[in-house]
C-alpha cells in the first residue's frame, strides 16, 4: 500500500427528516446566499422544508444552475454574492448545484484576474468562503470531497478544479429525497457512482486488502439495490443505501494508499462538453472500451473484480477479466444506460481526433494510473467507443 494523508471535514447529517436541522449548521449571524437548479425542489418540497429551516437567518436567493454547471450563469451568482455582501453559501441540489457551489466557494476569495483562471491554472483553494449542503440527488459524491468540474458552453470546455477548501462544512442527506427523482437520473446516479469506484479500483494490484474490499462492497451494494431503487424509489432501505455508496464511492477514503486512473473522466467530460451527453452516460460508453485498450495493465484487477463482484470464478485470468468487462457493460444496459458513442449521436466522426488534440494543447499526454496514456491512445480508445 502506498503512503498517505487522509483528512475530511465534512459533517454528515444522515436520516429521515434531517433536512430540518440546516439551520443548526449555519451561523446565526451569517447572510447566506441559498443555490439551487432548475426549480424542481419547488416540485418536490424540498425548497418548503429548507425555506422553513432558514425562516430566522438572512437569505438570498440564486436559482437556476444547470446540469453541468454553466460558467455563466455562475459569474451572474458570483455578483450577487459582491453586490449582497454574501457570507455563506448552501447549495441544494445534486452535483452540479454543489458542484457550482463550490466554484462559487473559490472564486468569491480569489484575487486573481478572472476566475476562470481557477479551472485553466489549476489553482487550489485553500480556504474558500464557507459552504453546506442539502442533497438532493445521490451521485456524484460532489457532498463530502473537495472537488469540482465546470463547463463553459462558449468554449465548448468541461475542466475540473479543487483544493482543501472546497470541503462543504456540512451535508445533510435525507435518503426520501429520491422519490420524487426521474427514473432516468436515478439511473445516472447509480452508474456514476459506480464508475467513480471503478476509477479507484481498476488499475493494478498493490497489496491494499481493506481498500479493495471497500471498494468491492460498495460496488456490490449498488448492483444489489438499483432493481429496487429504479422500480420504487420510496423503499427507504434501498434508497439509504443507494444514497450512503454514492457518498462512499468518492469521499477519499477508497483512493487513499492505492493507484488511482480517472482516464475515462478525462475523456467522458470532453463528450459531454461537445454533445451535451449526460455525464455518466459519458462513463458508461468510455469505460468498456478504456479497459480493452489497457487489458494487459488492468486484467489481474479485472480478475479479481469478476471473482469478487460478479461470482466468476472459473476459467483463466484473461477469460475473467474479459468476462468482467462484459458484465459491466450489460449492468449499464440493464440500468437502461447505452454504451456506444452512437447511440447518442450520428456527429461522432472526427470526435476521437478532436479530443487528442484538445489534450495535447493542453499538455495532458500522461493520463491513467501508469501515466501512459498519451492523447493518441485516447484517439484510439474513443473511436473503440464509437
């Protein structure tokens, strides 16, 4: 196992009827600026609930941040915090709003020439302003780690950012939030959060037993509740455990002392920032064919996570690994998830070309856990995924 250092923050509020207690977390004195979507929380109840949390603390609101949250429309919220004299932030929302919220975090104490410099210089905030959360989607994690990505449409851009100071404060996860979520984003969420702990976990054996068996857990409790998250969401068991593995799957804990990839998160944000795919859905189409390209580096953890995962014990290392790969693939399909680039768009032609270019202009030409992958094997990776 690998060195290293392992701090997070973040409190965790965690039950029925938690959403309440947001008022408990923020200080009195403090001027917050409430950050949501696309107003579906005004649908479900959710916005009531919080509305009626904040009843004594000085409110402002910023509604409308879109899934893969829109440099734009955040520089509109980030005036608001100046102009308002904002103090504290409280994203309700799924990834994006957090996501969104986090930027925001960043760039309300940076001093530098444009924020935009956050996401193109890598610059790490260290102390942003402060931040909580109520979630309203399980997916992204986005509630208990300090990492971002934002998309800018003019630029056709989708760049990640971060720092130790982008941990929300607190993050209040209510699992009857789910219910009200469209059947299609429940799925989303199942298939990201299972892809964020195959980035951690599908690279090569390094002798951390207790971080791929985490890893291997929570895999396993997302295959066995999502038949019953997709067809009743207002099971509280299943959706308690869908909602704690998302969490789980990307909150640092199983990337601490082993090899980590993110490849397929490179390459998907760019298909989403040129077609405006879903993010998992991006996943779900790159993943497959990241492994076949790299078979020969991944196949001892392709191995032991056909064994593991999915009970396939005979035949070879190969054949299991193979095997492994295939049982991916049909578990996105029965989440109703397609894996080809095709079956989103008849555009593709020339993407895989445009994507290693993008990556060489922007010197990422060692990408994996090896840092092997140069842009022109992601050429060669994405026109598999056609």
């Amino acid at each position: 196992m690998n060195n290293f250092d392992f701090k997070n923050p973040t409190k965790i509020i965690f039950g029925k009827d938690t959403i309440e207690k947001v008022n408990q977390e923020i200080p009195a004195d403090a001027k917050v600026l409430l950050l949501y979507g696309g107003g579906s929380i005004k649908n479900n109840g959710i916005y009531d609930q919080v509305k009626t949390a904040l009843a004594d603390l000085d409110v402002t609101e910023f509604g409308g941040i879109p899934a893969n949250p829109e440099y734009a429309t955040l520089m509109d919220a980030l005036k608001v915090i100046k102009e308002e004299n904002i103090t504290y932030l409280l994203a309700v929302g799924g990834g994006s709003v957090i996501d969104g919220t986090k930027f925001l975090s960043a760039a309300a104490v940076y001093d530098g020439d444009t924020p935009w410099d956050i996401l193109t210089k890598n610059i790490r905030t260290e102390k942003g302003m402060p931040f909580g959360t109520v979630l309203t989607l399980p997916a992204t994690g986005s509630e208990m780690n300090s990492g971002a990505v934002i998309t800018r449409k003019e630029t056709k851009e989708k760049l990640a950012m971060g720092g130790p100071g982008l941990f929300p404060e607190f993050s209040i996860l209510d699992p009857q939030v789910i219910t009200s979520i469209p059947e299609r984003q429940l799925a989303n969420g199942l298939t990201d959060a299972f892809t964020h702990v195959l980035e951690q976990y599908m690279t090569y054996p390094i002798g951390a037993l207790l971080q791929d068996r985490f890893a291997e857990s929570i895999l396993q409790t997302l295959i066995e509740v999502a038949p019953t998250v997709l067809k009743d969401p207002t099971d509280y068991k299943a959706a308690s455990n869908f909602m704690w593995s998302c969490t789980m799957a990307l909150n640092g804990l199983i990337q601490k002392g082993v090899p980590t990839d993110w490849a397929v998160h490179a390459i998907g944000h760019e298909l989403t920032a040129l077609f405006g795919i879903d993010h998992a859905r991006t996943l779900a189409v790159i993943a497959p064919s990241h492994y076949k390209f790299n078979f020969e580096s991944k196949k001892e953890k392709l191995a032991q996570y056909a064994e593991r995962v999915w009970n396939i014990t005979e035949s070879s290392t190969d054949d299991k690994a193979y095997a492994a790969i295939e049982k991916t693939v049909d578990f996105f399909h029965e989440l109703g998830i397609d894996t080809k680039l095709s079956d989103y768009t008849k555009d593709y032609e020339g993407t895989a070309e445009e994507i290693s270019e993008r990556f060489t202009k922007r010197g990422w030409t060692k990408l994996g856990e090896h840092q092997s992958l140069s842009p022109e094997k992601v050429e060669k990776i994405v026109k598999m995924a056609y």
